[in-house]
C-alpha cells in the first residue's frame, strides 16, 4: 500500500493520476484512491443511490475505508432508513457529524427555522452551519474523500474532474468515481446488485436532501430541479462540492 499525503500532491501528480484513471472503470478508481490513500480515506454519504454505490465498490474492494455522513437535523426518515440498511449489509459503522449545538440554537433563534427560503444568502448560511462546517471536522487529517457526483447531475457539475484538489477543505485530493456514470448506467448496477434504495425515488424524488428543500421533480424537469427549487438552477449547490477546486 503506497499511501500519500497532501503535500504530494502538486498540479503535475495530479495530471499524472488523472491520466493514470482515464478510461478506468468506477470499481477501479475506487481501489486505486483507498490502495493509494489508505484507511483514512473518507467516502462522503448521502444515502443516495449513487453513494449507495460507492460504498458497495469499495466494500467490494476489500480494503478499509471510512463511510462519512451528515445529519443536518431536517433529513428524511426514508433517507435514514437507508443508512440502516447500508450499515447491517456491508457491516460498517456509519459516521454520523451534526451541526454544533450552539451554532445551530443561534441560527434558528436569530434567524428562524426556514430562513433559508428568504435569500440565497441566507441559504448558504444554514447549508454553512448544517452541512459545512460538520464536513469540515469530518475531513480533517483526512487525505482525500471520495463522493458520488456525476457530470450529468447538473449544470454546475458539467466539467467535474475524476480526481482534484479541493481548497475548500485544506487543500484534500478529491475523487469523484462516478463522474461519467449516467442514470442508465447508475440504475442498471443497482438493479444487478440490488442496492438499498430510498423510498423517496417511487414518490419522484430524483434528488434527495434535506426535507424542506427538496421536493418530487415534475416530468421533463432536470433531476436536481427538486433542490432548492425557488432558486436559479445555477445556485443548486449547498457548498461543499463548490468551491476552489484544482486539477
């Protein structure tokens, strides 16, 4: 096992690895990032079903990771639920980061419990306190994560890179396995391995967050259509896959 750390990383390892895993398959890119970073590495989950499917390849893998996951306090049932069913199959622990107690209080208090639907500022701010800075401890002495984005998820992900380094949590290499998976693709490995999967999606939930801020998409929409749907779709990230990312 060859592990690294960030200081490794430069712009030229990066291009060499991103050439390394062009044309690898998902299974692949995840061995290569858990052989290369070792147990430390940090698979980001939401219990989609994409992330359903990183944790099922890096199970696969038979190497040891660590399975991340955010508790923002307005998370589905369905949603948790699935983490249930993710932890009694692989055998994993789950771990769970929540907001700070005194962040939280404050911002509920000052600003009330849907400030979020007041201004994108004031969404960013809530997605700040539940979801940011609990990433932000999860990652820490953390060499890289892993998460299940896909280029096909929207039009702020278009361009996503297979493996970057992400100066919004330390400068941390991140790997995005999945990036030129497409639904297709997605739906036919959960089908062939049947994976977990959240309820939420027979009711037309095609992207799962919190529970205020996601709602069924309507046909022909966009499958992110449903988060933060009073918004321009180019604001549709929380902030923690948007950022000073480098190749």
């Amino acid at each position: 096992m060859s592990n690294t750390t960030q200081k490794d990383w430069t712009a030229d390892s990066l291009a060499e690895a991103a050439t390394t895993l062009a044309g690898t398959d998902g299974a692949q890119i995840v061995a290569w990032s858990l052989e290369r970073f070792g147990p430390r590495t940090a698979l980001a989950c939401s219990f989609s079903l994409e992330d359903v499917a990183l944790v099922h390849l890096a199970s696969q893998s038979g190497l040891p990771f660590r399975v991340i996951a955010l508790d923002t306090g307005r998370l589905h049932e369905e949603t948790l639920q699935v983490a249930q069913r993710l932890q009694e199959r692989y055998a994993i622990t789950v771990e769970w980061y929540v907001p700070q107690q005194d962040e939280l209080e404050a911002l509920v208090r000052e600003a009330g419990p849907f400030s979020f639907r007041s201004s994108l500022e004031a969404r960013k701010q809530c997605c700040e306190v539940r979801k940011i800075r609990p990433l932000r401890r999860a990652l820490a002495e953390t060499p890289a994560w892993l998460t299940g984005l896909r280029r096909d998820q929207g039009q702020t992900r278009t361009k996503l890179p297979i493996i970057q380094r992400d100066e919004s949590f330390g400068g941390i290499v991140k790997l995005n396995p999945l990036a030129d998976w497409t639904d297709e693709h997605l739906a036919a490995f959960a089908e062939e391995h049947k994976l977990p999967r959240n309820s939420l999606y027979e009711d037309g939930f095609t992207s799962i967050g919190c529970a205020p801020c996601t709602r069924p998409t309507r046909p022909g929409e966009h499958p992110r259509a449903g988060r933060w749907w009073w918004e321009d779709p180019s604001h549709s990230e929380c902030g923690l896959h948007q950022g000073r990312h480098h190749r």
